[in-house]
C-alpha cells in the first residue's frame, strides 16, 4: 500500500508537470499571437479614432449625420476635432438636405454646435435621393458656425455664393433653413442671371442682403443699388421681388435711378420707388411716390418732371425696353427745356403744371409726343432770347402735341386764360400786358423755332391790353403778321370808343384794326375842345358802315359802305367817310347827306323850334381848323323855308357860342336859291351866292344874278342882295349903268 502511495504522488507531479508544461506552452504562444501594445494617449485627450459617425433622429426622421475620416476628442470637454468633416443637415420633409463640407471643423456635442475655422463649402437643398441638379446653391466661406439642431450657419469672413440665376460675394453670412432666409451682411455683390436666356444680368450691390425663399424676396439693408447695362437703381430699404427666380419688382425708399443711353438719358428719383420687369427681365414700369423727380435728356432739350407720384411706362425697342408713357399725380409739374445747339436759336422754355398729367413718348423714347392734363393746368413759357415772350396758359383739358426734336407742334385746351408779357424793349415804349380768354384754344406753332404760328379762340373770346378791349365768338391770331381776326359778334373798344361788327382784323403791335359786316362804332368826345365843329361836342360820336378801318390808335378813321355818323341830332350819311383827328378833318364821298340841328343859346330864344340843316353832295370835305365844310359834286342845301343849290357849296360852321351852327354858307356854280317864307317864293339865281343865317342875308353875284318874288316879278342886276327877315332886296348895277331898287313889303 506504501508502494501504491508513492505510485499516485508520483503519478500526481506527473500531471501537474504535464499541465504546467501545457500551460507555459500555451501562455508563449498567446504571447507570440497577442496585437501589439498601443501608443498611450496624448494627455489632453479622452479617445481619439478614424471614420467618425455620428447620426441624431428625432421624430420625423434624421435630423443631421455628420461623418469624419478622423475625430478626437477634448479631456474633459464635449468637444470632438473632426477632419475631412461632412455634414448633412436633413429637411422636415427627408427628401433633401443641406451638405457641409470642410477640411477641419470642432464638434460641441454638449451645445450642438459645429465650428469650422477653414475653408467651408455649404451646398443647400441636395436631393436625398438620385443625382444632385447642377445649379445647387453653393456657399464658400470660412470661420462657421453651425448649429446642428436648427441647421444655422453664420459666419463674418469673406463668402462667396453660387447659384442657378448667377453668383455673389459679401463679408459675413448667415443661413436658417427653418425660415430658408439667407443673410449677406455687408459688402455684397451679387450677379443674377434670370432664367430666361435672354435676359441681361442684374448686378445687385447692397450693405446688407437678405434672401426669403419662403415669399421669394430679397432685402438690400440700409442701402443697395440694381444695375442692369444702362439702368441703375439705388436706394434704401430696397426689396426685390422674385417669381419662379426671376426679378420681377424692385422696392426702394429714398431711391434714384437712371437709364443712359448715347442718345438719351433718364433719370429718376422719390421717397418711394417701384421698377417692375417682364419675362426677358426688361424694365415695364417704374412708379414713384413722394418727391418724386423724373428728367429726361436727349440732344434736343432737357425735360424736367416732378408730382407726388409718377408712373413710368415702358415699351420694347431695339436693344431693350424704353420710356413709352409717363403719369404724374399732385402738384405734377412738367418743364422742356431746350438745349443749346450750334445754328439753332433756342425756344422758349415750357413749364406746365397740373394735378394730373400724362406724357407720350415717341418710339424710342428719346422725344415727347403729347402731353396732357386730366385736371385744371397752367402753361407758362420763360424766354430764352430777348424777342421772346413770357406767356401763360391757364385751361382744363390741355393737348401739346410735340415735332420733331421735342419742340411743340400744337396746343389745345378748354376754358382758356391767357397773358402775354411784354418785352424789355417793348416795356421802354409802356406796352402792358394783354389777356385772353375762350371756352376753347387751338394754337400752332412753327416747326424750326417753336414759335407760335397761329392761335385759335372760340366759345366768349375775351381780349384786354391796357385799355383795349376786344369780345367775338371767335378769334384767330396770326402771330408771324401779329394780327387778331375776331369773328361774329366781334366787338373792340377802349377808353375812346368802341366797334362792333361781324368781323374785326385787328393790328396787335400798332393798334390798328378793320371792321366787316354791320358795323357800329362809337367814340366819345375829345376833352377839352372849347369849340366843337362838324361831328363833335359833349356826345359820343356814333357810326354805323359795312367796313370800318382805324389806326393811329383811332385817330384815323375810314367808314365805307352805307355810312352813317352821328353825334347826338348831328349826322353825316355817305358811301364812304374819312376822320383824321390827327388833321382834323373829315371826307365823305358818295351819296353825301349831312344834317345839322342848332338850338339858340339865349334862354330866352330857346323854346323856338330847333333848325335843322340838311345838305345832298356827291363829295364833303371839312377842316376843324377853319371850321369849313365843302361840299361838292352838285350840292342841295335845305333849311326850314330855305333851299340853296349849286355845284359846290362852302358851310361856314360858328363857334359854340353862336346861336346857329352855320355861320355862312358860300355856293358856287349854277346856284339856285329859293325862299318860300311867308307863303310865297322868292328865287335867286347867280354863279355865285352867299347865305348868312343870323342876318337872313342871301347875296348873288356872277352871271346874270336874277331874284323872281312869285307876288312881285323878277329882279336882274350885277349883285343882289336880299334879307329875308324884312323883306328887303337891294340890287347893283354895272359901273355904266347903275342901278339901285327897293321893294317894300305891301
């Protein structure tokens, strides 16, 4: 048993060194197969490890996967380096999301922040499905800040910017996909191309920019400026306004713009500014409101617009849209003036002003083709050559048709007032100011100069320059002749007298005028004429002819045609008649018929009847200056019981103190004179004879003088001299054979 024991202890250090041998063997061979030891970690870092992952889910899918070839992390920090960094930023909807792509970025777990300090390249909108569309929009920038849980990016470095319609930079960017706003902060330029190939790009300038995808707008904060080729538009708080990407509306306040081309330019500017733009990104409309301020230039004249609003409408034309209506609203104000131009004298410069007015522009833009107001309006004409004339037009519903080169054409208005200044030269001779007015106005003008050609007035033409006076149905002016023609019912007057007639052509720088058609003229006394003559005294002198000519501001008279003057009683009637006051004298021709009444001036012959004198003539010619009339042509005198014929007779007119107005009266020519007072005839006939009414005298001489009383026989001798008042006849004889008779009445 002894034996055995031994056996088994022996057998028991067997296996024990067997299995200790096994071991040993086996420990050297996992040592051989065991990877090597790791480097330790640097101290300030908890892990380090290539191809990070990281995927967040919320409750409508992935909110963001960010992936790394490399990351380590902080000691004692939530902040992971990553490098060869990839972020994708998933949509709500899961179907895009935006990328961002950087060489380096530092993850804050704890904060969901990614920051990048290099370059970074952010593409938005990538389809989560298929392949990306090559007009993504791309952003590179560096120095971001990105907040994985919203997809906020921001950063204040330099940035650029592609997308579909063009490309753009600014210093600083911010992007929120929640509101899909992205912020250029400062210093942006922006190239946008539009969708349709045609259209030209926009260069867009701004402070700030903000883009709202949600309502496809963007923002231009404090300032921005729009230029397109030749139009630039520039403002404050300015709002551009996309459709389907394109620019269709560009908001600005406290804007201006222009539009120049080589031979135009347009400008413009208000509190409020509205451009509007087609489909190929052409200007339609530009409205402003406040202030607002147009001027247009072209080689011809400058035309200036300013209203409360202005609507500008355009039309297409080779090379792009141009100015085709313009619309002003309150207190508007249009001014054209012209611009200096070698061999061509300059016109006028027009100013009109109304509440509303509307502008045409010709093809091209370039020249005005009508103006016109919708509400009362004022025309005013500023001269710019010393022969010119300052002028306004005031009227309702006012047309100026516009030629060539911008110079007016025509002109009609409604309820018409105008005032035509003098000169400075004109004023030196104390010309003043004359005025018009009419229901309507029609005016034309020269085509080379502007000039006002002619002027049409009708419906109450009203005409006033210093005393002068004028009223017709219609009226013309020709302003090359500066001659009025005042049809139906026309009528002139001023402080002297006044015309009517059916048509009236009146002289505007001499005064001068021609009355036609039912003339009726009057003219008041001349002051101060202590002895009136043949047609004047305290009473208008009155006329009435089928033509009328007057000049020297009416001191020349010329009636004809079935004339008639007359001065209270007193009246001359022939085919035609002639005043000079000038001369003083008088002319009648044809059909000579004059009637003159006198009163006595003693009180107490004055209830007698009044004598009247009528004297038949083919011709009268009377002189104020020795108060004589002559009448020739064969010649009828008839006072009451009186009658003298001859072939020309001499009146004698007496002073205003005489009792009788014809002092003497002296015939010539196969005379015949024939009293029939005191029931019966007495008959004188001579060459010669002589008539003095305050003595009743009549003497005959010259050719056989012969007196035949129808009671007493006949009477011959050299000279006869016979007073009616007593009867008495007085009778010479020849040298040889003298003869002396009386008769008494029985």
């Amino acid at each position: 048993m002894r034996g055995a024991r031994w056996l088994l202890l022996l057998a028991m250090v067997a296996i024990v060194g067997a299995v200790g041998f096994t071991y040993r063997a086996q420990k050297k061979i996992l040592r051989e197969q065991a990877p090597a030891k790791p480097q330790s970690l640097p101290p300030g870092l908890n892990f380090s490890a290539e191809q990070y992952h990281l995927r967040k889910s919320g409750n409508n899918g992935t909110l963001f996967e960010i992936t790394a070839k490399d990351f380590k992390q902080v000691k004692d920090s939530s902040r992971v380096d990553l490098t060869g960094v990839e972020l994708k930023l998933f949509k709500k909807t899961g179907d895009a999301y935006d990328l961002i792509k950087s060489a380096a970025a530092a993850f804050y777990a704890g904060e969901n922040r990614l920051y990048s300090d290099g370059d970074v390249e952010i593409t938005l909108a990538v389809p989560a499905e298929g392949e990306p569309p090559s007009s993504l929009v791309s952003i590179r920038t560096s120095g971001v800040n990105l907040d994985t849980n919203t997809g906020k990016a921001e950063t204040d470095r330099p940035s650029s910017f592609t997308f579909r319609n063009g490309n753009g930079k600014s210093t600083g960017a911010y992007y929120d996909p929640t509101t899909h706003e992205l912020q250029m902060k400062k210093d942006v330029e922006v190239l946008w191309k539009g969708t349709n190939p045609q259209a030209r790009p926009m260069k867009i300038e701004a402070s700030s920019l903000t883009y709202h995808e949600a309502t496809s707008e963007i923002w231009l904060k404090p300032w921005g400026r729009l230029t397109r080729d030749h139009t630039v538009v520039e403002g404050y708080e300015s709002i551009v306004r996309l459709q389907d990407q394109a620019i269709r509306r560009i908001e600005s306040n406290r804007a201006h713009g222009s539009d120049e081309y080589p031979d135009r330019k347009l400008q413009y500017a208000a509190d409020g500014l509205w451009v509007d733009f087609d489909d190929e990104g052409e200007v339609r409309k530009i409205s402003g409101q406040g202030n607002t301020r147009l001027v247009s230039t072209s080689a011809a004249a400058e035309t200036t617009i300013t209203a409360s609003r202005v609507d500008m409408d355009f039309e297409d034309s080779e090379g792009g849209s141009t100015l085709g209506r313009v619309n002003t609203m309150g207190d508007s104000t249009v001014t054209s003036k012209p611009l200096p131009a070698a061999g061509r004298a300059p016109a006028e410069t027009h100013i009109l002003r109304s509440d509303v007015i509307e502008l045409k522009m010709r093809p091209g833009g370039r020249e005005i083709e009508t103006v016109q107001t919708h509400a009362p309006g004022r025309l005013e004409f500023l001269p710019n050559q010393p022969a010119q004339h300052h002028r306004t037009l005031d009227g309702k519903d006012l047309v100026i048709a516009y030629g060539a080169s911008n110079r007016i054409d025509s002109l009609r208005v409604t309820e018409a007032k105008t005032q035509t200044d003098p000169t400075p030269e004109e004023r030196k001779r104390n010309q003043t100011a004359t005025r018009t007015a009419s229901k309507e106005m029609l005016a034309r003008f020269q085509p080379n100069s502007s000039q006002v050609s002619s002027i049409e007035q009708w419906g109450d033409f009203t005409y006033d320059e210093g005393d002068r006076r004028a009223r017709a149905a219609k009226a013309t002016l020709n302003s090359e002749e500066n001659v009025m023609l005042l049809e139906n019912t026309a009528r002139v007057w001023d402080a002297s007298g006044s015309t009517s007639a059916d048509h009236i052509r009146l002289d505007q720088r001499t005064g001068n005028f021609t009355a036609e058609g039912g003339v009726k003229s009057s003219r008041l006394p001349e002051k101060g004429q202590k002895n009136p003559g043949m047609l004047s005294g305290d009473d208008p002198l009155q006329a009435q002819a089928r033509k009328m000519e007057s000049s020297n501001r009416n001191r020349t008279v010329h009636y004809e045609g079935d004339v008639h003057l007359w001065q209270g009683a007193n009246r001359i009637e022939a085919n035609t008649v002639d005043v000079d006051r000038e001369k003083q004298t008088l002319t009648a021709d044809g059909g000579v018929i004059t009637n003159l009444w006198e009163q006595p001036k003693d009180e107490k012959k004055k209830p007698g009847a009044p004598v009247l004198t009528v004297v038949h003539a083919a011709h009268l010619v009377y002189t104020d200056q020795d108060r004589l009339a002559v009448y020739t042509g064969g010649t009828l005198l008839n006072r009451p019981a009186l009658q003298v014929k001859a072939r020309e007779l001499r009146s004698y007119l007496a002073d205003s103190s005489a009792d009788s107005r014809l002092q003497k009266a002296m015939a010539d020519g196969a005379v015949e004179i024939v009293d029939t007072a005191g029931g019966r005839s007495r008959t004188g006939t001579a060459e010669h004879g002589e008539y003095y009414p305050d003595e009743q005298k009549v003497i005959l001489r010259g050719g056989q003088p012969q007196m035949v009383d129808s009671l007493k026989g006949a009477t011959k001798g050299n000279e006869l001299t016979y007073f009616a008042n007593d009867d008495r006849l007085l009778v010479n004889g020849s040298a040889d054979q003298p003869v002396k008779t009386r008769i008494r009445r029985k």
